[in-house]
C-alpha cells in the first residue's frame, strides 16, 4: 500500500488539509547558512564527469536545499512550530537515448559520483525498452549566474514568537467577529537550488514563498449548522513583506462585500471579516437552482482557470505520459493544429509565464536550465499553444524549451509543470461595479471552494467561499449551497466581459498534485473579475440521517 | 540503507533518551528503500530508487514541547538532535492542551513484513512493467503503469516505558489501457504486503478488458440510478466519510456526526442495517503496525460501524482526557463485511442499472452532510436484465456515503484496495446501491 508521509495540519473533521511533509527539521539558526556556491561547483563537476565517463551524453545534477517553517495555530493556541530541512542531489542523464535518474542526501564527492553512475546504469537497461531517442531541444549554456527572489523581508529572521502572535491575534479577531473556531497557519518556504549540466551552466538559486490560509467556523448548535469561511489571501513568491497590510494593497469587491487583496494582505481584518462572514452564512438563503450569469472574482477564478486552462494545456498530459494518474486531455494535437480551436469567446486570452514579479511560478530559469519567459497558450479565443519541457519542444514545432521543467526535491527526477496560467485583463475599462450593473440574474462569487474536474478536463464543478444574489444590475442577499456545473469549452466561450487591468491580480495553488511517485508544484493564475453567461448552478444542500 | 534491527534501533532510542533531562523524551525511528518503474505510450518512462532515514526527538518541558529530526545517527549527531528539539521546546509557546506521553504498552506484531516483498529487484519492476506493455501492444492498446515497492522498519520508544519496532513492505501497481483512438479506457489497481499476492498478468488483463469493452460508449440521462459500485468506486468515499468520525469535531458542532442542541452521534442508527465496518490491524489481507504513531496507543479490533450504527469515534490522548474516554490507538486499516457473491453475480441480480469501475477527483462539496462530488472513469457500464449491455459515457456523482450506505441492496465479496487520496489499507466488498445520484454527463474517456 502505497504510504506516503502527511502532516496533518487541521483539527477540522472532513475539512482536513494534509500536507506533504518532506526533509527533517532543523534549528532555524541553521536555515540562513547556505551552502558555498564553490562546494556546489565542485559537486556538480563530479557528478557531470563520472557521468559522462560512465557514457552518459547529457548530464545535469541539481544540489538542493530546502527550508521550510510551518505554524500552525487553532483558537488561541499555537499547535506546532516545525522547521524542515532536506539537503541532496539528484543526477538526471541522458544515455544510449534513454533517461537515467538516482538521487543521494550523501553529498560527499564518492556518493555523488555513484549516484551519477547508477543513473547511467538505469538508463542503459531503460534504452532497452525504449523505441525512440530521447530528442532535447538545443540550449546554450548560461555559464556562472544566480538568481533570487526580491523580497524585502526574509521569514526567517523573524521571530517565532512574532508569527505566533500574529496567527493568534487573528484567531481572536476571527472569534470576536462572530467565528465559534479559528484555526490559521503559515508556511514558508526556502528553496537553495543549484542547477549544472553538460551544456556549460552553473545556475544558484535562491527562492522564497509564503502562504497564510485561515479557516473561520461558525457553528449553531440549536439548529445542528455549521459553516466556513475560508482566508482570502494569496500564496505568494514574497518574503515577509506580504503581511505588510498595506492600505494601498486593498481593495473593495464589487458592491463593497469583501476587502480583497493585492500587493500585501491583512491577516487579522480578513480574519475578522471571516468570523463575521462564518456566523452569516448559518442563515443565507439557500440558492435556487438553474442558469445564472456568474460574475467570479480573481480569488474564485484562478482554481477554474487552473484546472479547466491550466492542466489541459500541459503537453505531457496532451501526449498521454499522465494517463495513469493525473488524466489525458481534450485539448488535442490536431485542435491545435486547425488554429481554429475556439477554446473561449473572442475576449479570452490565455498567457503562459514563469516571470511575474511575486507570483509562485517566479525563477530565473527552470530546473533544466532554461531562462524563463511569457508566451500566449489562448489568443483571442484560439488554443495557440502549449506548456513544454526540453524533450517535448519539437513535438510541437518550438526550438527551444518553454521552459516548465520543474521537481519538487532534488530527490525526484524534474518533468513538465505548469507555469502561470493567466487571464488577460479586458481592453476596455470596467471594473466589478460597473459589470454587475449589466446582469439581469446572476452570482456573484468570492473565493475558492470545492473543486472536481474529469481526467480530460471537460466536466467541471467548483464552489467557492462567498455568495451572492445580482439582481437586476444590483447586489443583493447573501447565498449559500452554490456550485456550478459547465464544460470546460462552453464555459469559456460563455464569457462575455473581463474587467480591465486595474482589477488583475494573482492568486495560486501551493499544493498542485502530479506524476508518480506524486510530486507537489506551485503555481500563479491571474486574472481580472470576469462575467459568464447562463452557467448551470445547482444546490448542494442535503440532508442526511 | 540497511535496515535496522529491533535491538540496534532500541539502542538508538535508549542513547537519545539517555542525552536529555526534560520531563519527557519521544522517539521515532524510520527508514525505508522505495523502488519504482513509470511507464506510459507503452514504454517506460522512468525508473528510480530511493532510499530515506529519519530520527525524530521530541522532548517537553513542562506543557512546552519541541521536536528536531536527523537522519544520521553517530553520537554526536544523536547529541545535536536532542539539543535541537531541547532549544525548540524552551521556545515554544506553553500548549494548554498538552497531555504527557503514554506509559508502557504492549504491541502484539501484525504480519506486515514479506521477504518476498522485500528481495523485490529492478528486473522484477522490469518485468511487471513489460507484461502490460506487451499485452498491450498485442491488443494494439496503449499502457500506462506505475509500480512501487517499499520495504521499510518503524521503531518508536519513549521515556515512560514505551518501545515497539516492525518491518513492513508493500507494494502498488497501478496500470490505465487506452484504446489508440481514445475511444475506450480500462484500469487496474492492486495492493499487497505480500508480492506472492500479485500477479501483473492478471491485473493488466483487467485493464485490457476494461479498455476494449468501453469503446463506443453511449449517453445516458443523468439522474438516480441502480448502481454497482466495484470496491475502487467506493473506496475513497468511505474512507473521506470514515475520516470525519472524529470525537472532538462532532462534539463541537461541526460535523455530520454533531447532534442537535450539543453532543455527538455516536450510538445511532446512520447506515443500512447490512454496513459492518470495523478496524483490525492483524487482518492478514490489510495488515497495519500494531500501534498509532501518534498516541503511541496500540491499536485493537474495533467496529465503527456495527449494524447500520455508529459503533466508535477518534479521541486524541487531550480530548479523550477531557471527556473521561479510554483513548485507543487511531486505526490503520477498514474492514467492510461482506458475502461471497461475485461482481458477476450482483450484475446477473439486477434488472436495470450502472457498473461503475471507479470514481475519481472526489471533492467535499458540503461537510455538513459530507456531500462529494467526483466522476466514475475507465469502465462504465448499462447492465440491463442482469447482463452487461454497452459502456456509457461517464457521470459526475454529488453524493454523500452516508446516504449511499444506507441505500444497499446487496454486497458481494470483500476485496483489497488502497484508497487513491484516502490514507488507509482497505477490504471493500461490491456494492448495489439504489438511487445513487449522477448530476451531469462528461465527455472524458
């Protein structure tokens, strides 16, 4: 049986979030040492020289470190403080035409050297089973650089005492404003990651994400209810600047029921927000259902765009490598080869990108060694392109990668991930007010929810965290019991207005699940609020024994 | 990596424990040297092996508690872990809800080590990987596979007088068969401790089955249906629901298991007469560890479900303490009674309805009733006056197993399957349900 290591980071009974739990906990003293970009060079030569002594064609040797801090917190107390750390190197080569992969957390010369020759050996007896080469697309090496994160506060010079008392006081914030129980958490993330192969690069990076997800519960015993409201920040590629609460970060949702946030979030007022949002929601009305025109905020739309956008357009999933867990998709070759693929209304653009100042997807280059970039997946409504890595590029007629190779530690070999997936801002001003004012009957819909979507990514349902009723160009009651149900290719062509840039900001997922043995990834969508006519809603209220 | 025996991790533990004087010491051990083949287009992917340690001390002071990891275990490495989780500790924030470590236990071994299992090699990934591909290509099928073994020791010891140490193995093979024109899908799923208990053979020719058999499939009007669920349909739902019966949640008002004006529902009649659920860690089919590596309680046969009633709830050590329970050790693994009938003779049983081989991407729409969503994938099926008719498209469901176990018309034979994202070892039996409920049509084959 399959077992892999979780943290349980949620006393919430089915609500329960499990996390994966990588490397072994350190001092955090220790996280800000890192390691000699001189012993990484030298590491990595071994590697890339018993490697090619052993027959290899192409090499590379990623030499990761990977920090991470975790608080977790329910009402007033602070559960768990854990730091992590996993140290290692992982040798991907490329031999007889075959890929080889074999990691060690031994980073002494003769372990790394052994690890290189056994990823040798392994794609020796793979080139046996494989009909065709494996096909790289050309890159140049970049020779010595590094990148880093810009952020302005590292998370981990900030006291634990500090962090703790800021969830706490969030949890209080969240109980005053009507919650029966709070329970909010924080991860951060440190990731060391250096980068060298045969073509001549030698790439030290140093990345830096955060993320802050908050769950306020209201419960009223007399009637046997409860429910949710979850955070709405965003899981970001900052440092600790993030928690800044800067007024100029904030802004008003469309009939002014929610303060959103940009640049920074403000932890303890989403909280209060929450706990007072928790409490209405025992007594909104439960929506009826049938087709309503959706008007979805940034903060819902990112999961649709993620799952129905995102996924579909991943090319090793296109080609059938993920059959077995993660799905295939519709969003086939030959619809991308008729360039008349209407993936969306004429107002749908879709971009690819790994270089959005703050966004997760953000690095100086991919775990191949590939400068990131931005390219269109969806232009004007057309599937234009995909997501690829080096060896897919010629499949779909690039020269160069695109530059989505990414591995989650350095103990599992790289493969195609997604980059940020976003929707393009609208070209005519209009904000979320000004939207609403032109729906006769709709929903309008905050947050993200729960969320399902078939193996080739056509039938969808999500939910979200907050509801309400538009009503003849007006904001009306709050609603409970809201999902929808579409299509991936009618929903898309369905939208009919995006609000201009003034309104477009990220959000993500810190948590996206692929490959086997499953990986984690983490990525960006952004978007601007955008409006979907005549979607199928349906109502989620049950009853049971 | 070797692994280590029960007398040199007892030594370990005793040298860690002897390093501190803080209130209490935890210890936790583990190693494991996991192996695995990926194979898709009908050819392999990759290949890998993995080896991985860890040493984890916790140690408290008073309510404070801290806990650091190593995965080297030289004395001075075993001294610097300690110091660690020591530091931690005295900068932690006091726990109000700490409750001190359990007193010795007695842990009667469970039989999850297989030699077999164990002397699993690269060949033998090889060759479990060809025999689909080659029964694929020769139905000019195309594969997709996964195949992992583990072989692994767990060791957990504290200052009050525990100690337990046991070898497990396991494995899982996973194998999905696509027609070329993508028109039909099969899929396979098989777990074991013990690999004499798996034939890829027989596993991959379920799946070609499958693939053939769903070719062309037709559209069916979403709505209630008669369905037969095969145990991968089931699995997860059970086992989401199954996670949800926790003590402290119901006893708070927010859970399915919450009583109106306060309480839980422990006790009550929620399923059909037929639901016998129980946890048994010695069960020879879904053998776990003997203990909870969280209480450190050691785990007992006990029904959760007995007779359509809720028979048990989890209570952490704080909880149980705070309400005057007897914790037990979490379970591990879920048993569901079942009968002998085949899948066969529950299909040759019903007049009009849906075999369903599987359900995937399974959500939580609403805790309150545990209402999921999910599609059913790779083999669906109208059975008409008690035979297979033709495939029909695939559905996505909104149901709540509670009302799904309270809808059984008849069980069949109980069978090993490991939940998809659901973390327990399972004995699932097939089940007709009546008026299971399809919300949608989806065009994903």
């Amino acid at each position: 049986m399959e077992r892999r290591t979780f943290l349980n980071i949620s006393g919430l009974a089915l609500g329960t979030m499990l996390i994966p739990v990588f490397g072994r906990a350190v001092a955090a003293e220790e996280l800000l040492n890192p390691l000699a970009a001189k012993f990484k060079k030298t590491l990595a030569d071994t590697a890339l020289n018993a490697a090619t002594g052993a027959g290899a064609s192409y090499c590379d040797v990623r030499i990761g470190r990977y920090l991470n801090q975790f608080i977790t917190t329910r009402d007033l107390n602070v559960e768990n403080v854990t730091n992590t750390e996993s140290a290692g190197v992982g040798v991907r080569v490329i031999c007889n035409g075959a890929y080889g992969f074999a990691a060690t957390s031994d980073m002494s010369p003769d372990s790394v050297a052994n690890a290189a020759r056994q990823a040798v050996a392994i794609a020796k007896a793979n080139a046996k089973l494989q009909p065709e080469p494996v096909r790289m697309a050309p890159a140049s090496g970049v020779g010595e650089v590094s990148w880093a994160t810009p952020i302005k506060k590292d998370w981990r010079t900030v006291p634990i005492k500090e962090k703790a008392e800021l969830l706490i006081a969030a949890n209080k914030a969240g109980m005053e404003g009507g919650a029966s129980f709070m329970q909010s958490l924080m991860f951060q993330v440190n990731q060391q990651k250096y980068f060298a192969s045969t073509d001549g690069s030698y790439i030290d990076q140093d990345i830096h994400r955060m993320w802050m997800p908050m769950f306020a519960t209201a419960v009223d015993k007399a009637t046997n209810k409860f429910r949710s409201r979850q955070g709405l920040s965003a899981p970001v590629g900052m440092g600790y600047e993030y928690l800044d609460a800067r007024a100029e970060h904030k802004v008003q949702a469309a009939g002014g029921v929610a303060t959103l946030y940009t640049g920074s979030y403000d932890l303890i007022e989403d909280a209060r927000a929450a706990g007072r949002q928790a409490k209405q929601k025992l007594t909104a009305k439960s929506v009826a259902p049938g087709k309503y025109d959706l008007v979805l905020s940034p903060e819902h739309l990112w999961l649709t765009i993620h799952e129905s956008v995102g996924h579909p357009t991943e090319l090793d999933r296109v080609l059938g490598y993920e059959a077995n867990y993660a799905g295939t998709s519709f969003a086939t070759l030959d619809k991308w080869q008729s360039k008349k693929f209407k993936y969306g209304s004429e107002r749908v653009n879709i971009v690819a990108d790994k270089v959005t100042p703050g966004s997760l997807g953000a690095v100086g280059y991919d775990d191949e060694g590939i400068k990131c970039k931005q390219w269109d997946i969806i232009k004007d409504g057309i599937l234009v392109n995909y997501q690829a890595t080096r060896d897919q590029a010629h499949i779909i007629g690039e020269k160069e990668s695109q530059g989505c190779s990414y591995a989650d530690s350095w103990s599992n070999v790289q493969f195609q991930r997604m980059p940020n997936i976003s929707l393009s801002a609208g070209k005519h001003k209009l904000t979320p007010d000004q939207m609403v004012k032109d729906v006769k009957k709709g929903i309008y819909i905050v947050g993200d929810g729960s969320f399902s979507i078939d193996q080739q990514r056509y039938n969808f349902q999500f939910g979200g965290q907050l509801f309400y009723e538009i009503h003849n160009g007006k904001i009306g009651a709050q609603l409970e019991d809201v999902a929808y149900q579409s299509n991936t290719q009618e929903f898309w062509n369905a939208c009919s207005a995006i609000c201009d840039e003034s309104d477009w900001r990220m959000n993500g997922s810190f948590f996206d699940g692929k490959g086997q043995p499953a990986q984690v990834s983490i990525v960006s969508h952004g978007a601007s609020t955008a409006r979907f006519n005549g979607i199928n809603v349906i109502n989620t209220a049950r009853k049971i024994g | 990596m070797k692994i280590l025996s029960q007398e040199e991790t007892r030594r370990i533990c005793d040298r860690v424990m002897a390093l501190t004087k803080a209130d209490q010491c935890i210890v936790k051990l583990n190693g494991n040297r996991t192996g695995n083949i990926r194979y898709a287009r009908n050819n392999v992917s990759t290949a890998g092996l993995l080896e991985d340690t860890q040493l984890s001390v916790s140690v408290a002071y008073g309510k404070r508690q801290g806990t650091a990891t190593i995965n080297e275990f030289d004395d001075k490495s075993l001294e610097k872990v300690v110091r660690r989780a020591e530091d931690l500790a005295r900068l932690a924030p006091e726990n109000p809800e700490f409750v001190p470590a359990v007193g010795k236990q007695i842990y009667k071994p469970s039989e999850t080590y297989s030699k077999k299992t164990a002397a699993i090699d690269p060949e033998f990934r090889a060759q479990t990987a060809a025999y689909s591909i080659e029964a694929s290509r020769k139905s000019k099928l195309v594969c997709a596979g996964f195949f992992t073994d583990s072989t692994s020791y767990a060791t957990i010891a504290n200052s009050n007088g525990v100690f337990g140490h046991q070898e497990e193995t396991s494995l899982d093979f996973t194998c999905t068969v696509r027609t070329e024109d993508g028109r039909g899908s099969g899929w396979v799923k098989r777990s074991a401790t013990d690999v004499s208990r798996f034939d890829a053979r027989e596993a991959s020719a379920v799946a070609i089955e499958k693939a053939l058999r769903s070719v062309d499939a037709k559209a069916l009007e979403p709505g209630r249906y008669t369905v037969i669920l095969e145990p991968a349909a089931t699995s997860d739902l059970i086992g989401f629901m199954l996670s949800g019966f926790n003590a402290r949640g119901a006893d708070e008002g927010r859970s399915f298991l919450s009583k109106k004006g306060g309480g839980n529902r422990l006790g009550e009649k929620l399923f059909d007469q037929q639901v016998n659920i129980w946890a048994d860690p010695w069960n020879l089919d879904v053998p776990v560890l003997p203990w909870d590596d969280n209480t450190m309680l050691p785990r007992e046969r006990t029904a959760l479900i007995k007779d359509g009633r809720v028979a048990a709830l989890d209570y952490s050590l704080y909880w149980a303490r705070k309400q005057g329970v007897r914790p037990i050790g979490g379970h591990g693994n879920m048993i569901m009674a079942g009968t002998s009938k085949s899948t066969a003779e529950l299909i040759a049983n019903t007049k009009k309805g849906v075999l369903v081989t599987r359900t995937w991407y399974i959500r939580l729409v609403d805790p309150q009733s545990v209402l999921l969503t999910g599609l059913t994938r790779d083999g669906t099926f109208y059975i008409e006056n008690g035979k297979i008719k033709h495939p029909i498209k695939n559905f996505r469901f909104n149901e709540s197993p509670v009302s799904m176990l309270n809808n059984i018309e008849e069980i069949g034979k109980p069978q090993v399957i490991a939940g998809d994202e659901v973390q327990y070892s399972m004995l699932i039996p097939p089940m007709k349900v009546r008026d299971f409920n399809f919300t949608s049509l989806s065009d994903a084959v």
